[in-house]
C-alpha cells in the first residue's frame, strides 16, 4: 500500500507539471501573438507617416516654385512663360489679360502638379498702368 500512495503522488506531481507546462506554453503563444499584431500596427503607422513626410516635402517645394513663378509674374506680367519644370513638379500659368482706360489687369493662375495631380495652386494679379508700361 505504502509503495501505490507514492506512485499516485508521483503521478499527481508530474501531471501538474505537464500542466504547469503547457500552460506556459500557451502564454508565450498569446504573448508572441499580441507582440505581432503590435509590430503589424507599427509597422503601419511609421510606413503612413513616412508617406504624410513625402507629401508634405513635395507641397513645400510646390509652394516655393509657385512663389518664385508669382515674383516673375510680378515682374513682367506680359513676358511670363507658360511653364517650367524642376524636378519633378510641373509649373503652369494662364494669365489672362483685361485691358481698361488707365491701363492692363494681368490675372495669373499658377498651378503647381507632380503629373498626375495638382500639388498646389496659387492666384495673383498686378496691374500695370498706361504710364508704367510705357517707360519699359
């Protein structure tokens, strides 16, 4: 009787050890599993916020080449070109021209697109009267 008791004592131990085990197991398999779906979401958000930085740099220099195209329009509403390229945006103007008695209203819409999409658009005027035109 003495030598049964042990052998179930023994036998009760090592199934809570198969337990303790196997309960261990399944835990590094939740945290491993909640570890991917974190690294899966990261991994998300820094590829969206990097595309949001690209975005943003390419309007900041749309801004700056529309900027720089107004200034020249500013200065010689009538001899602007119709567009430039740098590097890989595309600046158009249309610049519509309204005469009136003291003088020319120059209208100027710059748009500013990467071809396929507009990056930005900027609209500006500047009129030049009959006795500035002429010292020119």
């Amino acid at each position: 009787m003495a030598i049964s008791s042990e052998m179930s004592a023994q036998g009760a131990s090592n199934r809570s050890t198969g337990h303790r085990g196997a309960a261990f197991l399944i835990e590094a398999l939740v945290v491993l599993a909640l570890l991917m779906a974190s690294l899966a979401i990261f991994v998300q958000l820094f590829a969206k916020s990097q595309i949001k930085g690209l975005e943003a740099n390419q309007l900041s220099q749309a801004v700056l080449i529309a900027n720089d195209y107004a200034e020249e329009f500013s200065a010689n509403p009538a001899g602007i070109s119709d567009h430039k390229e740098t590097d890989d945006l595309i600046a158009t103007c249309k610049v519509q021209k309204s005469t009136h008695e003291a003088g020319t209203l120059y209208e100027a819409t710059i748009e500013v697109s990467d071809g396929s999409k507009t990056v930005y658009t900027l609209e500006t005027a500047r009129y030049v009267s009959d006795t500035e035109g002429s010292t020119r």
